[in-house]
C-alpha cells in the first residue's frame, strides 16, 4: 500500500465516524459497539428432547409395608427410557406392569400434559386398579378434544396412591410421546412388532396376543419388546385389562 493510497484509507474512516458522531447520540454509538446485556441473558431454548423416561418409580416407601415393597420393586411403565417415543394414532394406548391389585391402592392417577412448559394439562383420569395384579391399560377417549395433535410432545404422569398407615407420597411413573404421521413403512414396522413406533406396536402386539395366547409368533414379539427396555421379568405377567375410571 502506497502512502497516498493509506492517507486516503485513514480519511475515509476518519470520516465515517465523525458521520457516526452527527448521525447518533454517544449512547446510540455505544450501543453499536458493545453487545448487549439483555440479549446474553435470555433463557436458553428447551431442548428438542424431552428428559429420560421415569420407567421405575418415585415416591414415599414404607419398608414395614409389603405392598409399598412390591411398588417400589415392581410397578414399572413398558416404555423405553430414552425419547422420542412414538405414536401414529391420535388416541394411544400406555401398558403399565402393577404388582399389586385394586387392595392395596387407593386410587390412581393418569394426567397428560403439553411438553415442554407443562402447564397445559390435556387429559386427566382418576382411577381403580383391578382386582388383580398384573399388566393394566390406558386409553385416551376418542373425543376430538383429547386428541394428540402431529408433531406435538405430551408427558404423561402415571401416579398410585397406596393403602398403607403414614402419610405417604404416591409411586410415580412419567414419560412422554410424540405422534407421528401414519406411513406404509411406519405400519410395516407396527405389524411387525417392531420398536421404531412403540406405543401402537406394544399395544398392537398386547391385543393380539389377548386374543391368540398360544401364537409363537406374537409371543415372540412380545418378548423382544419387552427385551428392548429390560422388561423380560413381565413376560408371564397376566393382562388384566384397562383401569377403571372413578366416578366424579
């Protein structure tokens, strides 16, 4: 760079601020400048993901009571712990193993909630367990206004509230679900029995192999999924069918 060429570079930016100088106030300058504060502080955006699954659960334990023993040992939802988990049908169904029967709890709760910010509550039953332990269900209603929108995360809260002498918190399980469009490779892989889309796979292969206990084929469906989240101890676990809704 010759020097007449950096004498007129030097001119140029000399002119340019003081433009700068006549254009804006010093604190519009300033604010030209520096970064802002505000815009470092902002929340950062939810994850995409919702958080692992609740699979096992939480709440107040009483070691003297057996029931509570068999909750916290036992009672799991037959999901896997990593999202997203999937469904294709606007109302899905969500398989519970329950050690104990209708005895030994006092009611159930199932709520479902918009993700991430959770304040939105969609659908909210009380419930009996039934008579007997074993594998229960939950069906949302198939009314328009409980029906999972496309693309749209939910988490659900499954809750017991034991019998037992204390003031106990109740035996949590929580997870989430994302439905998804129905595609022919996505109903392939429903038959199938295959995990990609859990829910209606889970509650396809249940149904069926209800119907047809003694079918080699479902059965080993059904052990697979069941092998995918951990699960085989539930493998010879009854149906028991779905909960049944307390009246208000």
């Amino acid at each position: 760079m010759t020097l007449q060429t950096l004498s007129v570079a030097i001119a140029g930016a000399f002119a340019s601020t003081l433009a700068l100088a006549f254009l804006y106030s010093p604190q519009d300058v300033l604010a030209l400048s520096v970064p802002s504060v505000e815009a470092n502080q902002r929340p950062p955006v939810p994850p995409r993901t919702p958080p692992p699954n609740g699979t096992r659960p939480g709440g107040g334990l009483n070691p003297s009571d057996g029931s509570c023993r068999a909750l916290s040992d036992g009672l799991r939802a037959l999901i896997p712990v990593d999202n997203p988990v999937l469904t294709t049908t606007a109302y899905p169904t969500f398989l519970f193993y329950v050690p104990v029967g209708a005895e030994a709890v006092e009611y159930g709760e199932f709520s479902l909630l918009l993700w991430p910010d959770e304040t939105v509550r969609h659908y909210q039953i009380r419930f009996d367990l039934p008579e007997s332990p074993g594998i229960v269900s939950v069906t949302l209603p198939e009314m328009p206004t409980y029906a999972l929108a496309e693309d749209q995360i939910y988490r659900w809260y499954f809750q017991l509230h034991p019998k037992a002498e204390g003031n106990l918190q109740p035996f949590i399980l929580s997870g989430a679900v994302q439905r998804v469009a129905l595609t022919p490779e996505r109903d392939q892989q429903i038959q199938a029995g295959s995990a990609e889309i859990w829910y209606d796979a889970l509650a396809s292969v249940a149904d069926r192999l209800q119907q047809s206990p003694q079918d080699g084929q479902l059965q080993t469906q059904w052990q697979g999924l069941l092998q995918h989240i951990e699960a085989e101890d539930v493998g010879a676990a009854q149906f028991v069918g779905p909960v049944l809704p307390l009246e208000e």
